[in-house]
C-alpha cells in the first residue's frame, strides 16, 4: 500500500459535493494501457474523503445521493470514470498517445472500407479522426471509445467492422511454426489433416487483418502457404 505522502488524487465533484480518493500513482499506468484493475488494491486509505488533505468525509447519505451505493470500490470506479485525477502534464500526454495508437490499431485492424473491402491504413485512420476532432479519453477503456471513434469516422470514410472467413492450406511440417499465428489472429472454426500430412483449416478473422495474416504465414512458411477467401 503507497504512503500518503507519494499517492495522487482522484476527484469527482457531483450532487453539489467533492469527492476523492487516494490512490497510488502507479495504477495510472495501468490503466494508461487500458487494464483491468481492482481500484481497492492501489488506494492508499480505503475510504472516500470530502477532501483527502483535510481528512473530511461525506456521510452515507451523501454517498447513496450521489452514487446509489457505499461500496468504497463502487465508487471510486465511478470517481476514476467520471472525475479527474491529479497527473502530469507528462504522463497526461504519454496516456493519450498510447491509448490514440491503440484505437487506431484497433480499427486498422477489424474494420475495411466496404466499397473496396480492403482494411484502411492506419495514417488514413488517423488523418480522419483528427479532421473530426476526436479527442481520445486516457482513462476511459480502448473498447469503449473504439465505437465512439467509429461514429466519428463514418462521416468522412466509407468504413465498417467486418469478420471475414478463409481457408488455409499448411505443410505438416510448418503447422507448428505457424499455430501461434493462427490463434492470434483468428478462430479457427474447422480443421483437418490431408493423407499427404498438410493441414487444412477454416477460420474467422477481422477483414482488415487477411493481408497480415498472409504475409506472416507466407514468411514462416518461405511462401507454401495457401490462403484463400471464402465470405
């Protein structure tokens, strides 16, 4: 558990009240990466504070106004959704880039443009959002903004989320140089082995992401790989 000295505070202020937490500093790195993470585990005091310097507390009244409940991890996740948190200018920008990249790898990654049904390149992804003035929240999850992106998207690239099916055709003896691949990138929904030792399988992927696919299986396999496009 941090000192008090060393933790940071997450405020909210809501219902015509303040409220804060005491967290240590390194769960924001955690989350800066889009984490999961048990707030209750980095808080420096286990309790929820008027204000933390002064050590004045709301009472329970006040809390089940504000947040319906008065589960200490209840609510400081609501507090770290919704409020602010005392970070450097620094680690502020090093979070917004690394969760902007994330969100645009994301997309490049799952989502074509329906028109050629080929994936977007990332650069196009990122000139678009930045044209429609998407702002990237560091604490909210990858996940959550990847549709609010999407929706700022649309307007100004034809683009969509789109699951693509394949067959593939491997060697016996490169399967193994390639099974970490497969699963990464996909599911594989049916599979079987040749009386000439080669493997076949079906799979589900992202659309964006055949290309990539293609070329890594190709490189673990010097080229005898065999891709083909079903739906």
């Amino acid at each position: 558990m941090v000192n008090l000295e060393d933790a940071i505070v997450a405020r909210l202020e809501t219902h015509g009240e303040t409220f804060e937490i005491l967290l240590d500093p390194v769960v924001m790195n955690f989350i800066k990466q889009g984490k999961e993470v048990d707030l209750i585990e980095y808080m420096a005091v286990e309790d929820v504070f008027n204000n933390a310097s002064k050590g004045t507390r709301p009472t329970e009244d006040k809390l089940k106004d504000a947040f319906g409940t008065t589960d200490v991890a209840e609510i400081a996740d609501r507090i770290i959704a919704k409020g602010e948190v005392q970070i450097s200018a620094v680690q502020r920008k090093e979070m917004l880039e690394i969760k902007r990249r994330k969100i645009i790898a994301y997309i490049s990654a799952n989502a074509i443009n329906p028109q050629t049904k080929l994936p977007h390149p990332p650069t196009r992804i990122e000139l678009a959002l930045e044209e429609s003035k998407f702002r990237v929240d560091p604490f909210k999850s990858v996940d959550k903004q990847v549709d609010e992106a999407m929706h700022a998207l649309r307007p100004l690239i034809p683009i969509r989320f789109e699951k693509s099916r394949i067959a593939i055709r491997i060697r016996g003896d490169d399967y193994a140089k390639c099974y970490n691949d497969l699963i990464e990138f996909g599911i594989v929904e049916r599979e079987e082995w040749q009386q000439d030792g080669s493997w076949i399988g079906i799979m589900e992927i992202p659309a964006g992401v055949i290309n990539d696919l293609t070329a890594k299986l190709n490189s673990r396999t010097k080229g005898h790989a065999e891709v083909k496009l079903i739906s």
